[in-house]
C-alpha cells in the first residue's frame, strides 16, 4: 500500500500522504482552509468548527471538520461550495457573536487569525444587535500572563499545551453555552516553566504578554531571528524591537533545538537592554574613584596597565577570565588577545578547566524526542533547561520511556514512572558501583575485584537492567556532579555504569551555560586552543602561531580558581569579561583587591567591576552580532537587534581596538571589521568549525559532528574520595542550578522578580528538628564563612542536606565553599 | 470561590465514595454526584480530592462540575425552593414572586440566606404550565402561587430564623 494517495478538493485532484489531516494536505496544494484550535503542534481536537468543509459519502454530501480528518485514497471534498462557505461564515459569525472587537486597543490586531480569517471568510455584518455577554477582563494567569475572557474563542490551544507539552493541565473550560470561559481551578497555578507559549499559541488577542502589553503594534515591529542565551538549550526565537528597544521575544520554530518553545526565562527576561543599570560610559579609577572617561582614555589605561604589569612581572602575571554567556567571538578574541599579544595561557572561565563535562556536551537533544529511557545523573532540566524538559516530559508520556534519575534532590521529572535515586553528597560513586556491577552481572560479564563489594538490591537491578536493555537511551549528566570535591569519582562511576550497559557513546552533558560549548571550543581553556585542540600539541600551535602571526607560549596556564587564589601571589593583573568572582565568593572578591591591576569588560557595574582599575561597558547579545555554541555543539547566530545602550561597545570590537592599541606591530592581525570576517577567522583557528561561514549557519545553525571528537570509554577503577565529616557543620551543601535565581538577568527584569522562591531548602524532617518552618530567616554556616537566607521546607530535599541555589541575592553560595566546593559540610545557626 | 469560605469539610466522608469506584475509568460523573449527596455541594477540596484519586487533572473535574446543572459549587441551604421562571410562569407572576422573596428572606435567585436556612433557585419549566407559576418547596410543588402563600409556606417550613414575620 503505498503512502502517496490522491484526493480531490473542488473538482481538483491533489497528492497527499496517507493519514495526514486534510488541512495540511490542502495547505500543501496552496488551499489554506482556516483554522482556530488546529494548531501543527497540538492533537487535533475539532472544537472551533472553522475548518468546515464537505465530504462526499455513499450518504451523500457531509460537512467535516478538515483539522480533525485523515485523508483516504480517493476521497472528495468541496471546500469551496455554497454549503460549505455558508457553514465557516456562520462558524466565524457565531465566535463574533461575543468577541468585543477592541481590535484597536488589542495586542494582537495585526498578527490576528481571527483578523485574518473575518477579512477572508467572515460575514459583512452581524445579525445580532444584543448586548454581548461580558466576562473577566485583564485578568492575570499569573504574573507574566493575562487573560481577556471576552477575545476568547475557546479553541483548546492554551489547554491543550499545558497537557500535551508541560503535563500541567492548569488550565480548563469552566461553564456552558455563552457563558462558557477558559480559567483556572479556583486559586490554582499556572506556573509551568514554559507557560508564555499559550501566548505565542492564542489566535486571538485573549492570552497577553503582561510585562510587554501596550508597548507596540505589531506591524510597527523589527523582527530579529535570534537565539535566547539563558541556558545551553540555545533556543531559536525572535527579538520584536521598535525605536531601538526590545519589545518583545517570541519563540522562532527550530524543530532540532526547541521545537516551537521557549521558557518563561527567555520570553520575560528582555530587559536587559533597558535596564537603568547598564553601564553606559568607560569608568577608570581615578584619585581612588571610579569615574567616566573616553574610550580612548580607557583603552590606554588599560594597555598602559597591562604593559607595566608584563614588564615589571612578565607576561605570566597577567590572567584572563572570559565567560560562557558571552559569544564565541568575545572568548576568542579574549584568547587571542591573551596568548598572542601578551603571552599568557592563564585563561580559564567558571565553567572552564575545573567542570568534568564530556568535550563534546551532548549528542543531540533531538535524540530526546525518541528515547525509551531517559537517564539524568546531576542535572534537573526542569530548572536547568525548561524547553528540553518538555520534551522529556513528552518522551515519557507518549513512548512510555522509562525515567531513571540521579539527583539530590527529587526533581520534576522524577514523577514519571521509572527510578528515582537519592544519594547523598558522597554516596554517589559507591552507587553509581552498585549500578554497573548490577550491570556486569546482568550481561554475565566478568565482576572485577574492585567492584565485588558493591551494594545489592532490588532496585538497583531494575534500574540497571532497564538501562542495559535500552535501545535508544538519552543519557546526561550535568554540572551538580561534574566539579567540586569528589566529582573526578562520581563522574568516573557514572562513566563506568553507563559504558557497562553499552551506552558509553551516549553519555552527553547538560551545559547550564548558553555558550559553555563554545567558551571551550574557541580555547577559553588554560590548556586548551581554539578547536579543543591540546596546547601541548606543537602542529595546533604552530598552526595557530602562522593564523596569528605571532608566537605562543607553550606554558599551560592557571586555572580559574587557581589565578583567583594566586591574586595574591604571582598574578598581578587580570582582565575579565562578563566574570562576576566577586559577587559569588567574597573570598574572591578580597583577592581581586589585591591585584596590581583589574579590568573588568561588563553589562552592569557588578560587585567585581566595583573593583576594578578600568570598567569597559560591553554590548549585550542583543546589541552586537555574535554567535554561541548550544550543548549539542550546535553553532547559532544572534544577530544585532538593536543599538548598543549608551557608548557600550560589543566584546569583540573593544578586543580588536584593544590589541591594535597594544600591539600596533600587529595590526595585521586584527584587522577584521565584522562578527561576519571574524567567524570566517574563527573557522581556521578552530578546525571543529571548519566549513561554518556566517551566512550557511543561516537560521536553524550548524553542528560539529558529536564524532569529530571520540572518546574512548571503559570500565576502569577510579581513585575514591571521601567527604571528611565534620560534626560541627552537620548538613551536607547542595547547590545548583534554579531558573528563577536573582541573576542579573532576572535582577534587571522588574516583571520577574517575584518569580520562584528564592531560599535554601531543608527536608521537613530536618526542617523540624531546627525548629524551622517556611519563610523563616536562617544563616547557614561552613568553615569557608557564612550566608543569610530564608528556608523553604520542601520534602523533595535529601534528609541531612540543605538547597542553596546559585544566584540568590545577598547569599553567594561561594561563600560556603571550602576545598570540597561546593559539597561543603554546613550547619544552620 | 475562596478556599476560606469551604472550611470545615471533612474530606474523610468522601473515602467510601472513592473506594468504590476506585480503578473505574468514566466514573467522574456518579462520583460527582455521590460527593455532592455527602456534602449537599461540591466544595473545591472536594474537587482537588476527586482528581487525585481518579487521577483527572482538577481542571478538568472543575469543567464537569461546573458544565452540568445539577451540580453546586456553593454551599446550599438546609430547604430548597425552585422557582420557575419558564414562559408560562413568567407571564403568570414568578418575577413578582422573587421580589416578594427577596423582601423577606434577603435572597435573590441563586443565592443562600446568611443562617443557611433557604437557598433560592431559579428553573426553567418544570412541566406543570398548567399551574403556573409554579415553585417546588423541598420537592414539595406547589401551583398557581401568589406572593403572601409563597413567603408564609416558606416561613413556616424554614421556622422563625428563616426571615421576619408577614
């Protein structure tokens, strides 16, 4: 039976794919039937009616609705006969009958189907005369959404995502008849991470972006395609600016990336660009005082600096700190600038040489969408990736894929049926061991000694012969086990589960940092060039040396961690771009203070640029072009959308002014004027993006190859570290990632501030035995120092341990880490 | 509907109820109605209570519940009286009969006085156009009303707490 079949609609014989809805196959041979609930992305429901069209049967002629109609060989519709035309002008006449057509007041006149569909399909004229029905107006959902009862069709979208995508069927048809309307059980939530898309999805003006109402007409828009940066997703989605201020961001399909989706992050968290707090001018120390001046004073402050540094010091005294939020140009140039003008490998980034994370991130989060099993060790995607959680989400509801989770804490997911572990801090390895000799032993393979006391149990078995079993797995691991004290064994362990269960070639990491791929791949590592090419590697060398004309040092430089502790000491001067040491650890932020010299490259005056010698007002992502390297290695553009704020300047033009000011020796070699010649330089430096160009990344991007890189993985024995108790400091720390902290991101959207709950967490059990309950004032204590916060009992929390989040105002988690950063022993007092 | 409002529902009366129809698929509607004949209305812990158990997200028992008449989600008084309002009875006086009631009683259609005593609630037809208006007192009907028999009938079935004297 072949799957191309033929059907007729008015008289015309069109091809179609067996089983698809009868509005695509129409759309496809140009007939645009209309449509409200139809939507590609959701089950098709049938419930506006506007599709109407009629079918011939043995019984005659019958009208259908097309969204909900599978074609059939031979079948034939009339879509454009009288009965038919009268039954959509009468469908589209009675939604009208109480839609209030405030079109001119409506944030959606312009871009609305119900616009769109009156002007093609509706009526002239009404025949009713009586008063509407009139409902809630201006009613919030929540605080990011609101809904006006009266514009709404009641055609299923918003419901139907919330159920289909988030599993959080939130939202519900309350009442009958005219009276019907769409809300919330009493006093619910509706606080799904990716809740704004019933905006995006709404084919009215009902569903309203909140923050961003009233603040545009649609066609008045500049539409951008862009990518968000708030996590290493790297969704697609599009940035709506008027008069050079972002309006709006709305998601941009990417099938590969983000389906149709963005978070609630990525939506509501557009202000940076207007943000008071932006720096607008250079500042430079002077007489003590941070104070505007010229970009070219500040420039050759900066090269004066750094030259007295490198002559009284030498070269390696002078470190760099570059940033996965920032593009890959910015880390590039930061890089080039680093090791080919001064001479300093001392580069690192936060999430640079000190994160175990796999070269490669992770295969493909497409993969995700097939997975039978879904394996997370570490990682929460439901805070640390809203969008690829939806996917999950839908993984486990529509292919029964099993869940199996390893985490601290009982994350979101955690409530698919599967396996849900809990070790806690330091009891990861000996079950990650327990896990692989299940493993060993389920395929009859050989228990090495080393592995023969590990623990035996039921579940364990389970969960180790369904990932042993598994055909198509999609596996990660993420950061709240990838660094710190004990992380070189648990992640040694978890490699040896999974390459024991024949999986090892899927085993991806979660970047929780838009371009921590990228920040790595363009050399941001102190061991590291462009490409994740070894520095000891003299070919790589020498050929970056003839790309730079200059020489390199072959020297491996310090780590992140290891040039903040040698702030003190060898290192005496520093350049960092979008770092912020000081405002995560205020140990940190003693020994910047130390140095000879500090230049900080930011969007806001941050506890760290307060105390540099010179601050360099940067260009947001939005105001520059750029790109960024997702987690599966997928390299995307983020074009400028707007006008830099002030006298901010994107990272690489200040990088290329800045070297030319240094070196003008050099200035052959940085004499690019465009974020379009500098990828093309990219591209040679970095042989992993060889073949890119600016312009084929085009709108969707491009990966490298998950293959370009292997990895060779086997079972092997790992040296164990044990966590030193301490009865002092009876809990254990857990920190990671929440989508709702107080960055700066979120710090400078006032519209999000209120978002989350932002506290430490205590099991209630733990919570009791303190004398603790919600909202009570607490400080948590370590031999590092201490912070002040509020607790929030949550029984989703290992007993024995506490929650911090990163990013909380005013309580740096850094300030709890010791040596066993960030597992540290810590007590409530 | 404010949670404040619902206090004091003991959501234990509600375990032979689920118990019975635990595991059935399709069994929202006659578990609905059992809830609603324990508690005389369907409160939202109710609801919240019914869609864990059955595992129907609350949005969508709150949809049922809130679609079909026979359903209340506000607190009923301990005596009932529908009121016709069909054609036949509106022409034959039921509006006269509802301002007489709320006259007295302090209801109009749809709402419960403050004691709880009376709920007032307005139907369409009862099928006895003959003896319009019509009103049911307790299930009680009672044709060809007029406003002194209807406040007096209903004062004597409510007692003296029910509204003042005629």
């Amino acid at each position: 039976m072949s799957d191309l079949i033929t059907i007729t609609i008015d008289g015309k014989e069109i091809p179609a794919q067996r089983g698809e809805m009868l509005t695509k196959a129409a759309r496809r041979a140009g007939i645009e039937i209309p449509v409200f609930c139809g939507h590609p992305k959701l089950d098709p429901i049938g419930a506006c009616r506007m599709c109407l069209v009629e079918q011939e049967t043995p019984r005659g002629r019958a009208l259908i609705t097309a969204c909900t109609t599978p074609v059939s060989e031979g079948m034939v519709i009339h879509y454009g006969s009288e009965k038919a035309v009268d039954a959509r002008q009468g469908t589209l006449e009675m939604i009208l009958i109480n839609h209030p057509l405030d079109c001119p007041i409506c944030d959606k006149g312009g871009e609305c189907p119900l616009q769109d569909h009156t002007l093609a399909h509706g009526p002239g004229k009404s025949h009713f005369w009586e008063e509407k029905h009139h409902k809630a107006k201006n009613y919030p959902l929540s605080d990011l959404i609101l809904l006006d009862q009266e514009r709404c069709i009641l055609c299923w979208r918003c419901i139907r995502y919330l159920g289909e995508w988030e599993d959080k069927p939130q939202l519900g048809l309350f009442h009958r008849g005219g009276e019907t309307v769409i809300d919330k059980f009493p006093d619910g939530e509706l606080d799904a991470y990716t809740s704004g898309s019933i905006i995006d999805l709404c084919p009215v003006g009902a569903l309203t972006n909140r923050p961003a109402r009233f603040s545009y007409r649609p066609w008045e828009l500049r539409k951008t395609p862009s990518i968000c940066t708030h996590c290493g997703q790297g969704c697609n989605l599009r940035i709506d600016s008027r008069d050079d201020i972002v309006r709006r961001h709305v998601a941009r399909e990417n099938v590969a990336v983000n389906d149709e989706w963005i978070c609630d992050k990525g939506r509501f968290a557009d202000d940076i660009s207007v943000s008071p707090a932006r720096l607008q001018q250079p500042l430079a120390r002077i007489a003590g005082q941070l104070q505007p001046v010229s970009w070219a004073e500040a420039l050759q402050r900066v090269v004066s600096g750094l030259k007295g540094v490198a002559e009284r010091h030498g070269p390696a005294a002078i470190g760099a700190i570059g940033s996965a939020k920032a593009s890959n140009e910015a880390n590039y140039l930061l890089g080039k600038f680093m090791r080919g003008v001064i001479g300093s490998n001392n580069l690192d980034h936060r999430e640079g040489a000190a994160l175990l994370a796999d070269p490669r991130g992770l295969p493909s989060l497409e993969a995700a969408r097939h997975a039978d099993l879904i394996l997370l060790m570490g990682c929460d995607p439901s805070e640390e990736m809203p969008v690829l959680a939806t996917l999950l989400k839908r993984a486990a509801i529509r292919q029964a894929a099993a869940v199996v989770i390893v985490h601290p804490r009982r994350i979101e997911l955690a409530r698919y049926p599967g396996h849900c572990f809990q070790p806690a801090p330091g009891e990861e390895p000996a079950l990650f061991d327990a896990l692989t000799r299940a493993t060993l032993a389920g395929r009859g393979e050989p228990i090495p000694a080393w592995l023969a006391g590990a623990a035996e149990d039921a579940q364990i078995t389970a969960a180790a012969n369904a990932l042993a079993a598994a055909q198509r797995p999609f596996i990660l691991y993420g950061s709240d086990y990838a660094w710190g004290f004990g992380a070189r064994a648990i992640v040694a362990s978890l490699t040896n589960w999974v390459t024991a269960a024949g999986h090892g070639d899927r085993l991806g990491f979660l970047h929780a940092q838009a371009n921590s791929q990228g920040a790595g791949d363009m050399g941001m590592l102190p061991d590291f060039l462009p490409g994740r090419r070894p520095l000891a590697d003299a070919k790589a060398r020498g050929d970056l040396e003839a790309l730079w004309q200059t020489e390199l040092p072959s020297q491996p430089g310090l780590t992140y961690g290891g040039m903040l502790a040698s702030a003190r000491g060898r290192i005496k001067a520093l350049y960092l771009l979008g770092a912020n040491p000081a405002g995560e650890k205020p140990a940190d932020a003693a020994a910047l203070k130390a140095l000879d010299f500090l230049v900080v490259q930011e969007l806001f005056l941050t506890e760290t640029a307060q105390l540099a010698d010179v601050v360099l007002p940067a260009a947001s992502y939005v105001e520059g072009d750029g790109t960024f390297t997702n987690s599966e290695r997928r390299v995307q553009r983020a074009p400028q959308a707007v006008k830099p704020v002030g006298n901010a300047a994107p990272d690489w033009l200040i990088l290329t002014h800045l070297a030319r000011a240094y070196a003008p020796e050099r200035a052959a070699a940085w004499s690019t004027t465009s974020v379009a010649a500098l990828f093309a330089e990219i591209t040679q430096a970095a042989p992993l993006y060889a073949g890119m160009t600016w312009e084929n990344l085009g709108a969707g991007g491009r990966q490298w190859p998950w293959q370009a890189l292997s990895l060779q993985r086997s079972v092997q024995p790992y040296k164990p570290a044990a966590l030193p108790a301490d009865p002092a400091y009876p809990l254990r720390l857990v920190v990671g990632n929440q989508l709702w902290d107080d960055g700066v991101v979120l710090a400078a959207s006032p519209a999000l501030a209120q978002q989350g709950i932002k506290a430490a967490r205590l099991h209630p059990t733990d919570a009791a035995a303190l004398g603790l309950h919600s909202g009570d004032a607490i400080t948590l204590r370590s031999r590092s120092g201490s912070v002040r916060t509020t607790v929030h009992v949550d029984d989703a929390i290992k007993p024995g341990t506490v929650f911090l989040p990163y990013s909380l105002a005013g309580a740096p988690a850094g300030a709890l880490f010791d040596e066993y950063a960030p597992r540290s022993a810590v007590g409530v007092g | 509907m404010d949670m404040q409002s619902h206090a004091g529902v003991d959501l234990d009366l509600l375990e032979d109820v689920l118990a019975q129809y635990q595991g059935q698929r399709g069994a929202l509607i006659p578990i609905l109605q059992k809830a609603q004949d324990v508690y005389g209305y369907l409160p939202p812990q109710v609801l919240q209570r019914i869609a864990r158990s059955t595992g129907v997200a609350v949005s969508k028992v709150y949809g049922v519940a809130t679609f079909y008449a026979q359903f209340y989600l506000q607190k009923r008084g301990r005596h009932i009286l529908k009121l016709c309002d069909g054609t036949a009875c509106h022409v034959k006086g039921t509006p006269v009969l509802a301002t007489a009631l709320e006259d007295h009683f302090g209801v109009q259609p749809g709402q419960t006085t403050e004691d709880g005593a009376l709920t007032v609630e307005v139907v369409y037809c009862l099928g006895s156009c003959a003896l319009a208006p019509v009103a049911v007192l307790d299930g009680q009907v009672m044709g060809r009303m007029r406003q002194e028999m209807l406040v007096r009938t209903v004062q004597k079935q409510v007692g003296a707490a029910g509204g003042e004297e005629v």
